[in-house]
C-alpha cells in the first residue's frame, strides 16, 4: 500500500538541513531520498523508474512520487505519494517532494527515466561521505537504445567527451544528487520559473555557498532521446528564465554580458521566425515581471565559475 504525504507536510521548510547523526564506529551513512515528479500520463515508465530506485542496493534510500496536479496509479509497496491539486510546474513540484522527504542526499529523477546500475546509489552516498564540500553530483544521461550521448545533457562547455567526469558549474535536474544541506543553503529550487534554467538557478547559488559540483560520468541515467522544443512553452520560458536568472543571481555587468550572448547565439542559431519571435517575447517578459529576490553571487565565485571552466557570462 503506498503511503499518502499530506500537502500540509509537504510545505514544510525546504531549507530544513538534515540533522541525523552519524552512525558509531564512524563511518558516516547517508540516507537518500528519490522524488519523482510525473503528471500521471506516463503510468509504465513512472513504475520503470520507480524500480529502478527500489532495486538500488548497498545503500539506505526512499522514494516519494509528486503527482504534480494529478492522480497516481498504483505503486510498489513503501513508496510514499504526494498529490499536489494543481500543476506547480516542475522546480515548485521537487521542492513539495523534497519537503516531504528526510534524507541527507536528494535524487531527482524524471518518471520517463530510470537507473541503470544497482549500484549507483551506494556511488552516490559513498561520494558525498567522502567529500564534505560536494554540494551537487550531475549524472551522465544514456540513450537505452545505444545512441551517442547528447551534447547537451553535458553540464559543461567543452562537452565533445560525455565519458570524462570534471568539475561544473550547474548539474542536469532530472539526473542530479543533491546534498540536502547544500539545497537549504540555496534556498531550494526557484518556484516561479515553473520550468527551465531552475537547476542553474540552484547552481549558482550552491557555489556561492562555498560547495562545488560535479559531473560524474560513471553515474548513469537512462532517457529516451527528447527534443526540449516538444514543450509548448519552451522558447518563452527558456529566454524568460535566462533574464530571470541574471537578474536574480549576477553581479549587473556579468548580467549585461551574459544576456548579449544568449541574444546573440539565439539569432545565430535559430532560423524559426515563430521560435525568434516567441524568444524574444519571453525576453521582454522576463524584464517586466517579477524575477524574485536578487541575491547576486560573489566575484570570487564567478573566478572560481571560471577556473572550472564555465564563466557566467555565457
């Protein structure tokens, strides 16, 4: 039988930093917890990725599953749900989850996903024990039926290599770990943005922290190759968000820099007329309404951004 999470618990704090003790004899044991988000659409691939949580060995792991603004379909046994009543979109549908969780490590894993090691969870949790600082770990998404790895799952510029692990300077939402204290530190993902750029957002507020992150290639996630154009909104809310986050999060001359680019590239690369002229709608959108608290990064950290290799200018 799963185990409903009332929304009232789920507005808890998100910034509540775990607090469990580490076992005796002093080898730290971190406890994971996965939230998968679905809108009930997708009931097959939703209980594929289910299992390929509850089949993780080796390590001490939860599952919530968020039905963002829809019902559920049966679930394993001892997988909590979470039923928001409307669509929240996907960064304030993770954070509901992750209130409603308690574990020292966050997963967060697309329904239409899944984990191809047993193991990877006991990676994970072996990782940030090791390693005080590891604010966030992104994970190299494969294709199931053998194709090249995507450019743009590859959390870094020089992205030629999908199987060279490097430090980074945000991490892929739907296939990242996430230390609970370094999520609380960041104020947890932006709500508003309801969807894309929400984990640089996250990101970079994690560094600013005094965390680092990084792409670990050993870590594998199976996806089916999408285009993120499938959705409708993409063209305004990716140029809306690009603003938002620059106005949010960057000192205002990095922030003149970074959105030149991004026009730039834009008009380079997209040859659409309809794409171009929603874009640019949602780049007047982003200047005119409301982008939240600004809270712009440090200059060591856009020095420390640009020694591993991404400065937020681009």
């Amino acid at each position: 039988m799963n185990r409903p999470v009332s929304e009232e618990a789920s507005r808890e704090a998100v910034q509540q930093e775990a607090s469990a003790p580490a076992p005796a004899g002093g080898a730290e044991r971190l406890k994971i917890s996965c939230v998968v988000l679905t809108m009930g659409n997708r009931p097959a691939e939703l209980r594929r990725a289910v299992n390929s949580v509850l089949e993780q060995r080796g390590a001490d792991v939860d599952v919530v599953v968020v039905g963002n603004g829809s019902d559920l379909p049966e679930l394993p046994e001892g997988v909590a749900t979470l039923r928001l009543e409307e669509n929240l979109g996907i960064p304030e549908g993770r954070n509901q989850g992750v209130a409603a969780t308690d574990g020292d490590i966050l997963l967060f894993l697309d329904d239409d996903g899944w984990y191809r090691s047993p193991d990877l969870c006991r990676r994970i949790a072996d990782r940030f024990a090791a390693d005080p600082g590891l604010g966030a770990l992104s994970f190299r998404i494969a294709d199931p039926d053998g194709g090249p790895d995507q450019r743009r799952h590859v959390p870094r510029l020089r992205a030629g290599d999908p199987r060279r692990s490097s430090r980074v300077t945000t991490f892929l939402g739907g296939a990242c770990a996430i230390r609970r204290e370094a999520f609380a530190a960041g104020g947890g993902l932006p709500g508003g943005f309801f969807y894309a750029h929400e984990e640089t957002d996250l990101a970079w507020r994690i560094l600013d922290a005094g965390f680092h992150i990084e792409y670990d290639a050993e870590a594998v996630m199976y996806h089916p190759a999408t285009a993120p154009t499938r959705h409708a909104d993409f063209y305004r809310l990716n140029a809306r968000n690009r603003v938002w986050l620059a106005r949010r999060n960057l000192p205002w001359p990095l922030a003149g820099v970074y959105l030149a680019n991004w026009v730039g590239m834009t008009v380079l690369r997209e040859r659409s007329g309809t794409a171009l002229r929603a874009w640019f709608q949602g780049f007047r959108e982003g200047w005119r309404t409301e982008a939240g608290p600004r809270t712009p990064i440090s200059w060591r950290t856009a020095w420390r951004m640009t020694r591993d290799g991404r400065p937020p200018v681009i």
